[in-house]
C-alpha cells in the first residue's frame, strides 16, 4: 500500500511541473497555440482526435474556462491568461471534445 501510495504522490508531482502556471501566451496566440504550448504535456487527444469528454452540463466555454482559471485538484490554475484569450482557448478545447 505504501508503495502505490508513493507512486500517487510522485506521478502528481511530475504531472504538476509539467504544467506551467507561469505561463503566458502571446498576444497573437490562438486557443490552438495554447493548448499545444500549455496543456498538450497532460492533456493528450485520443485516438479519435478529441481531448475530453464531457458530461453535457459542463460542455461549454464557461465551464472550461473556469477549470482553466482556477484549477482543480490535479490541474494547477492559469492566472495569466485574459479573458478574451481564456474563451479562445475554451472554444479550442470544447470543439475538439465529446460530449456524453
């Protein structure tokens, strides 16, 4: 048990340095540019191409762009991305997932 329990803790410490929280994007970037730059590292397409799958009530810019702005207990959050830049990349990200 202990030893799964270490592997936890060290398989979080490695995806959460992965994730930049320092990050900030161009002001020409795109929410593709993002996404590749700042969330490819954890967040992988499948083999069908898409990113998530969501549950219906949270497939919408608002949601992810909450998720993106705060964090959640896996995902640090991004302070530095704007408003305007954090919908195109909630856009980027809504259209290349499902949703069940």
């Amino acid at each position: 048990m202990k030893t799964q329990q270490l592997l936890i803790i060290i398989s979080t410490l490695f995806i959460l340095n992965g994730c930049s929280k320092d990050y900030s994007p161009s002001k020409k970037a795109t929410g593709e540019s993002m996404y590749q730059t700042a969330c490819v590292q954890c967040h992988k397409k499948d083999e069908k191409g898409m990113i998530f799958t969501f549950d219906s009530e949270k497939a919408n810019v608002g949601y992810i762009s909450e998720r993106v702005k705060t964090g959640s207990l896996m995902m640090p959050k991004f302070p530095n991305i704007n408003d305007e830049q954090l919908s195109q990349l909630s856009d980027y990200v809504l259209k290349n997932s499902a949703v069940k």
